[in-house]
C-alpha cells in the first residue's frame, strides 16, 4: 500500500534547535545563543510554569472545562463571543481549522513569497492548489493590496502575515480592508503570530463588518509557550459556529490551556518581552555590519552574502539563526532578538563572522 500522491508537498524545515547544533559544533548547550526560532529568550511567565505543574497530575482528564474557559478568557480579551475564537494545536492548527472550514477540493489559494511554508502545506493537505504572489526586497518586502491583487485570480483563500516573517513588514489596517473589500468572495487570514510586537492595530476590528477576514494569534511568541502548542483564529460571527463542525476534539490540551489561561493575565511577562524584543531589532539594525530592513516582528532580516556560510560560521561561534535559503533568500538570515545580553553578545560575534 502507498500514500496518496505527496509530491506538491514540501516538508516544513524548522530551524534548529539548541541540543543539535551543541553536539555539532562540540559546545556547551549553555554557551550558545538560540537566536533562529523567534522564541521568547525570557522563557515563559512564571505564573504559566505554576499552572503547567498544578495541573499535571489531571492529565489523565479530557480538557472540557479549562478548554472552554480559555476560550471564554481569550474571546474577553478581544471583546469577541466564545464561538468567534476557534482555539488550536498552535497557530498551524489554526490555519488548518480555516482551510477545513472554508476550502473545498480543488480550490486555489495565494501565498506570499517568501512567507511561511505551511500556508501552502495546510492547503495541500485539504485538497487545495497554490499559487504565489511575490514581495519585492527593492520595495521593503511590502505587501500591498494592488501586489495581492494582481496575483489574484479567484482563489479562495489569500494569507496576509504582519509583522511578516522573516521580512518583518507590515500591512496596515486599512490595506487589509481594502483588499477584504476587493475580494468579497474570498478569505482573508491576516495572519499576527508576531502581533504583540508591533504597535499597529490588530485586524480583530474588522471582524465587525467583513465576513471574509480571519486573524490568526499564537501563543508560541510573545507568550513563550511555543513547546505547548497552542494557538487560535478568530472569525466572523456569521459563520463561527462552523468550528464545532471540523474541530479536532479538545483541540488544546490540558497543560497548554492552564498555561494560556495564566499567561494571559501576566501582564507584566508580556510588557518585559515586548519591550526587549523592541529594543533589540532597532540595537540590532543599527549595530550589525549588514544591511538590514525595518521590522514589526521580534527579529530583524540581514543580508549578509553567502547565508548559509554566514549560518554555519555563526555556530561555531555560539550564535543561532535561520538562514533564509528556505524561503528563497539565500544571502539573507534572520536574526531573532535574545534577552538585552543575549543581543549585544550575539551582535558583537556576528559582525566577526559577517
């Protein structure tokens, strides 16, 4: 017996992780700086670790009301009803609760590129086509709705990323109207993994009067929660009802929705992180030997000629980041920001390597 057909796909490549690249290089796991993955360096809210650890002993037990309740919890935050936040297995889970709800056998959406692979990867599985529509470097990466436009030809899903990773631009709040607005047939996921780190507005308030917009949010980010999974979109209010129909059962599971739950009202984690991350792009951008491009998000994109080479130099020296290749950039790297130490540190090492 074989698979179904799988070659369109293309396999998600996370960066790598801390524990691999210490046995490569023969480090010390304590002596490198994990700047590849846009993890929160500060780890996550302590009052979430109390909360993992109180309700370890219960996970013999289905989440049924701590799931509700972090619904309730984040459907508070943005003045929203309980059934317009469809929680899930991370952001991912969420863009795949849209696709099921929305994309029907054969059906095409459009992705940016570069942008996050599994946008395609998510449509893939359900049936859909992919098409691209490209962001240009000589125009900042800028994601503008007469770019999407152009590239748009009926499909039915387009994904919007602001802050965009790994460029870091921005769509602004009233570009992701008008193109919503240009496209009654089709959906529009805006999504704001990278949200809580920049100062626009979410695209929530649109929720109110288009019926074609979702927004995506993770925990995984500014929360630091990322080991957990736990992420959630949320939609209309007049299609919401749509989630208990191709949800997967108690979609989040215990710990993470105790951790989520805690996290959300530790607002003092949230400021300290957003408040690093913010410091650190701009020390970045004005300090690295590279050239750099503005960013929303808590990292900063360098070209630096030959990425990969840039990449392996930097390990070997005890800094982490993503080399870009993947995503179609091969002199580009991202570079997440780390604690205010972390950061000058890892600066001062990649302007040796640069």
């Amino acid at each position: 017996m074989n698979t179904r057909d799988l070659s369109a796909h293309t396999a998600y490549r996370a960066g790598r992780g801390v524990e691999e690249v210490a046995r490569e290089v023969g480090l010390d796991r304590s002596e490198l700086l994990e700047l590849g993955s846009n993890e929160n360096p500060h780890g996550p809210s302590p009052a979430a670790i109390d909360a993992i650890q109180a309700a370890a002993a219960n996970v013999h037990a289905y989440p049924k009301a701590v799931h509700a309740d972090l619904t309730a919890a984040i459907a508070d935050r943005w003045e929203l009803s309980p059934a317009q936040v469809w929680p899930g297995p991370g952001a991912d889970g969420a863009l795949d609760y849209l696709a099921r709800a929305v994309l029907a056998e054969g059906e095409r959406v459009l992705v940016p590129e570069p942008g996050f692979a599994y946008y395609e990867m998510s449509a893939r599985y359900h049936g859909g086509g992919v098409d691209r529509y490209g962001l240009d470097r000589e125009q900042e990466f800028a994601q503008s709705p007469d770019r999407v436009r152009a590239a748009h030809d009926g499909h039915r899903i387009v994904y919007v990323t602001s802050p965009h990773s790994p460029t870091g631009s921005e769509m602004s709040l009233s570009e992701i109207a008008d193109l919503a607005a240009s496209l009654p047939e089709t959906l529009v996921i805006a999504d704001e993994a990278y949200g809580e780190f920049t100062d626009r507005p979410s695209a929530r308030s649109l929720l109110d009067d288009h019926d074609n917009i979702a927004v995506v949010r993770t925990f995984s980010k500014v929360y630091g929660l990322a080991g957990l999974r736990v992420g959630y979109a949320m939609v209309p209010e007049s299609w919401a009802d749509a989630y208990d129909r191709i949800n997967t059962p108690f979609a989040v599971n215990r710990l993470a929705c105790r951790a989520g739950l805690a996290a959300l009202e530790d607002e003092e984690h949230l400021e300290r992180t957003v408040s690093s991350a913010r410091w650190g792009r701009e020390y970045i951008r004005e300090h690295l030997n590279a050239r750099t491009w503005p960013s929303g998000g808590n990292f900063v994109l360098a070209a630096v000629g030959d990425a990969t080479a840039v990449a392996e130099a930097a390990q070997r020296v005890g800094v982490i980041v993503r080399d870009c290749t993947s995503f179609g950039l091969p002199d580009c790297i991202r570079i997440s920001t780390g604690t205010r130490e972390g950061t000058l540190t890892a600066v001062e090492r990649l302007n040796e390597v640069v």
